[in-house]
C-alpha cells in the first residue's frame, strides 16, 4: 500500500491534484486506514493513471467519472465506453487543428520580425505602427 506522498513522487502528480481526483470519486474502491489517509494498492495506481492519461486528453471529470462507473460494470458497457472515447478523440483532432492554427500564425509573425531585424520592412508588427 502507498501513501498519497509515496504516489505523488511514484506518478509525479500532485498531492493536491491525487486528493483531488480521489475526492471526486475518480479512484473506485480507494481504501483508508485507521487515521482517514488515503492508500493506495496498484489497482488504485492504475485508476489514477487511467484518470491522469484521460484528463491529459482533456477529458472532463465528469466523463471521466462516467467512463469509470461504466468500467466498473464491465464487458457489457463496451459501446458506450467506445463512444466517449471515440468523442475525445474527435474533440481532440479539433485542439489539434487549432494548434496547427496558431503555429502557422506564430511561424508568419515570427517571419515577419525576422525581416523587420534585417530592416527589410518597417515595424508592421506592432500595432501602434499602424
């Protein structure tokens, strides 16, 4: 059994963010002992990378919550765990292309000073110049 400090150094999380996620309810079957500290056996571990990986994702706590319950029940919620990670997915192929976005932006911009140094064009960078 690990401490919440011995999972904080083992997953390189945050105590408050393992805390937090446990009080969410996002750890099924989380133990304590006699004091009321949380205890961690490697089934718990591997809920709480499982909620760190879909977080990460940008999954929200509560999807998340739902995806574990329907986990919990098993084989029989197959589709519908399918399904919202098939949504996830599709939110972030989405973040995907707006990051693409905004490197392109940030690529031009950064061509732009580049000539501005070399003194090929005037300050057209800056928004009081225009």
């Amino acid at each position: 059994m690990y401490t919440v400090n011995e999972v904080s150094q083992k997953l390189n999380l945050s105590k408050h963010t393992i805390r937090y996620y446990t009080d969410q309810g996002l750890i099924p079957n989380l133990q304590r002992d006699e004091h009321n500290n949380r205890l961690f056996d490697e089934t718990a571990i591997n809920w709480l990378i499982g909620v760190r990986y879909l977080k990460q994702c940008g999954m929200s706590l509560k999807d998340i919550r739902t995806y574990n319950e329907l986990c919990l029940i098993g084989e029989a919620t197959i589709e519908k765990r399918y399904d919202i990670i098939a949504k996830q997915l599709e939110s972030a192929a989405a973040q995907l292309e707006e990051a693409k976005e905004r490197y392109h932006f940030l690529e031009d911009k950064l061509a732009v000073y580049e000539k501005i140094k070399q003194k090929q064009v005037t300050d057209t960078a800056n928004p009081a110049n225009w």
